[in-house]
C-alpha cells in the first residue's frame, strides 16, 4: 500500500504553484495510482503549452520526487 496521501502531494503542489500561476497557468491533482503514479492536470495557460512536459518534468515531477522518493513518475492527463 502506498505512503502517498493527497494531502503529502497537494503540500508539494503548492510550492511549485506559484510558478505557474505567474505564468497564467495552474495544476490539479487527479489522481494517486496504487503504483505511485501521480496524475496531474494542467490548467490555464499550462494546457497545451509547448512548454508544458518540459515543466512537468524538470519542475513538478522533480519537486515532487526530491520530497516524495516513493513517487515513480507524474503524469499529465487531460
């Protein structure tokens, strides 16, 4: 059974939040898998950006690991 709770990852979210927001964008959490996939949703200017994996990657799925190290990978869904 994961450690994950919704509460340990939102705390996470909100600090790289407001980098987001300065850009007009925004991040929901969707969902936590069994397996310790995060799912997120990128809203506001984030949706369809070409930049958008690219924040997922170096900045919402490293912040999350470098706190988290249960979680395997963070996952855009639509």
């Amino acid at each position: 059974m994961s450690k994950l709770t919704n509460e340990r990852v939102e705390e996470i979210l909100n600090k790289v939040r407001p980098y987001l927001q300065a850009d007009g964008g925004d991040i929901e959490l969707v969902d936590i898998t069994d397996d310790d996939i995060i799912k997120v949703k990128l809203t506001g200017a984030c949706h369809g950006c070409p930049m958008s994996q690219m924040t997922l990657r170096a900045g919402v799925e490293r912040a999350l690991m470098s706190e988290l190290p249960e979680v395997k990978r963070v996952e855009a869904v639509t």
